[in-house]
C-alpha cells in the first residue's frame, strides 16, 4: 500500500490517459495503492465501465486531460496510439510532472518503456541515520549514483550485480560535472534501470536535487523523492546545541556560504540576517567563514554572540568548537576543523543543559 512501481502514489493524484487493453489493470493496481485516480478516455471499455462503477472512479470521457494533468503527482499514458502518448508524456515533462506510459511486453503485461529516478537523501553521515525508505531503495536499485558524502557504508546492502558509480565533488577541486551526472541519471533510466542517486543530508537542501528532478522529467522518466536527514539540523543537534529554545530562540535560517558576502553571486541579505534575532545556520561556509562573522559584525551583530563550528557531525569524527562570532573563525582553524562543517551563530551555540 502506497506505491506503484515504486512511486508514491498514496492520496496523491494520479491522472491515467487512454482506456487501452492495460489501462484497466494499472487503475487497479493504484487504487490498490492507495492512489486517486482520474482517467481521461475517449471511450470506455466493458473492463473500465465496470471498474468505475465499482470504485466510483473519476471516469472522464471524451475531456481533454491537459488542464488536470497540471495538478497530478504522476501520469500514466495506455491510449495505445503512439502520437497521442507521445504528446501527453511532452506535457508531463514540460511540466516536471512524473510519467509512464503503459506498453505491452512479450508475456503480455505492461511495461514501462523507460526505468525511475529515485533521489534518495542519505542523511548527515551516520549510517544508523538513513530512513526506511532510502535504504529499500538502495536493496531494490539496478544503478546508484553516490556523492562522497552519502553514507556509502549503507551500499553493503546493494543487491549483487548493482552498478554503483562514484560521482562524488571535492569541494574547489575534481569531481563529476553536475550537467555529466545528469545525463548518466537519464542514461540509464531510459535503458529501463530503477537508478538511486544517493546523496548526503537532504537532497533539496543544497544538493541540487530540484535540478536533477527537472533534467530526469525533461526526457520523460519518472521521480521519487525519499527525504533525508539534514546535516544543518542533525549536525548541531549530535554537538548539543539546539537550533530553537524557548529562553533563546523562536526561529532559525539556513544558508550557504560557498561563496562570500561581497561577492556578486551571492543572493543572501546578510544585514538582514544580523538584525533578525533568529539562529543562524550556515553551510558550506567554512573557506569564507571569516569574512562571513566579519561583515555580521560590521552590520551591528554582537561580536560576542555565542558561535560553534561542527565538523563531520554525527560521525565518530566529529569534533565541535565553541566561541564567539568574533572569534569562531580562528578557533575553528586552529582547532583544524575544515569542511564538512556546519556553523551555528546565536544564543543556543553556548547552550548547555545546566
């Protein structure tokens, strides 16, 4: 209950086009899933009719579906004509909407022309640490793309005969092309492989997950996200430090700092910041982070503001350094922490439960 073709589908909306001689047992499968489904058709067969009567199916005949497609989760194509597929699955990727079309394989059943993205958040580090859900996906992949900070001792758990390709970036140094990734994500989805691409934390928190999604609905091939753990909240929760506090504070932000303050590709107000009140999290930030405490200070922050920097949090690694916004920066580097870190600057950084 709760997936198709390992798809979420559960109270989601699924949008099938076509009544071919496959579409009756591929409503059946979602609605078994826990699916709402809606189906556009230009007529129905004796097989559909009946399976609307009996699940009060949202039956449209002779509707176009492309209005309803903009709202759906996923769409399934089984029109059996390869035009009007064709068309409706140019839709759905034009809309970054997950789709599959309906195909009839040598045993007679359905099969999808084109495998799956799965993006699979991998969490902080700890492999103790990745969900349910992401480690299923790496048992049941065919392909695993996995970054260098992913909790690569979970791939033990790859089934035999899995390829697993290294695409891992060093910060400022070598690493695979994002655009490289991308294409290898489509490649081999649309040889008919189930890929997981596995990163660390989150895989739309900094991790570019929302580009690799767009790349993979672009060329047709469906997408499921499996949220992970993110190291901006992991990483100082693991060093002790709680990013909110009822005495200390009502809120925190997230940002990068891979690049700095003045420099023109960075979009973040940091005056803003200064003046908010509100725990700072910053990520990426350790080549920078002077100049980063610098111009907090230079926009009025308290240069005693609790700070701390944690690195490879959550790992039998890890090592915190506690300080004050104005001098976390030199503590940090002579404590020799470098990335991956995770800074916090605010109140709770010199919490202690005492």
């Amino acid at each position: 209950m709760g997936s198709w073709r390992g798809i979420e589908v559960a109270d989601r909306l699924v949008v099938v086009v076509g009544s071919g001689p496959l579409t009756p047992a591929a409503v059946t499968a979602l609605l078994e899933a826990g699916a709402r489904v809606r189906v556009f058709a230009d007529d129905a067969g004796p097989a559909m009719q009946d399976l609307a009567d009996r699940n009060r199916l949202d039956l449209i005949i002779g509707a176009s579906p492309t209005d309803a497609i903009a709202g759906a989760a996923l769409l399934v194509v089984g029109t059996g004509d390869q035009r009007r597929d064709d068309q409706a699955l140019s839709t759905a990727a034009a809309l970054n909407i997950a789709a599959v079309r309906l195909e009839a394989g040598g045993n007679g059943q359905d099969q999808q022309r084109t495998g799956e993205v799965i993006l699979v958040g991998g969490g902080p580090g700890d492999p103790g640490l990745i969900t349910v859900a992401g480690l299923e996906a790496i048992k049941n992949a065919d392909v695993i793309a996995a970054d260098r900070l992913a909790p690569l001792p979970a791939l033990v758990h790859a089934r035999p005969g899995a390829e697993i390709i290294d695409v891992g970036k060093i910060p400022r140094g070598p690493g695979v092309a994002q655009q490289t990734i991308e294409e290898l994500l489509v490649d081999r989805a649309l040889k008919g492989n189930t890929v997981v691409r596995f990163k660390g934390g989150d895989s739309f928190v900094f991790g570019r997950g929302g580009e690799e999604w767009q790349a993979c609905a672009a060329a047709g091939i469906p997408v499921t996200i499996i949220p992970g753990v993110t190291s901006a909240t992991a990483a100082p929760a693991a060093a002790g430090i709680p990013l909110t506090h009822r005495q200390l504070s009502q809120g925190f932000t997230v940002v990068t700092g891979h690049v700095p303050p003045e420099d023109p590709r960075s979009t973040v107000n940091w005056k803003a910041l200064a003046d908010s009140g509100l725990t700072l999290v910053i990520m990426m930030g350790m080549a920078n982070l002077a100049v980063i405490t610098r111009q907090l200070i230079g926009y009025g922050m308290d240069p005693r503001t609790p700070a701390a920097v944690v690195a490879d949090g959550t790992l039998a690694s890890m090592r915190a350094v506690r300080g004050t916004l104005a001098d976390i920066a030199t503590q940090a580097a002579q404590a020799g922490l470098g990335a991956p870190a995770t800074v916090v600057i605010g109140p709770v950084a010199g919490f202690t439960p005492t």
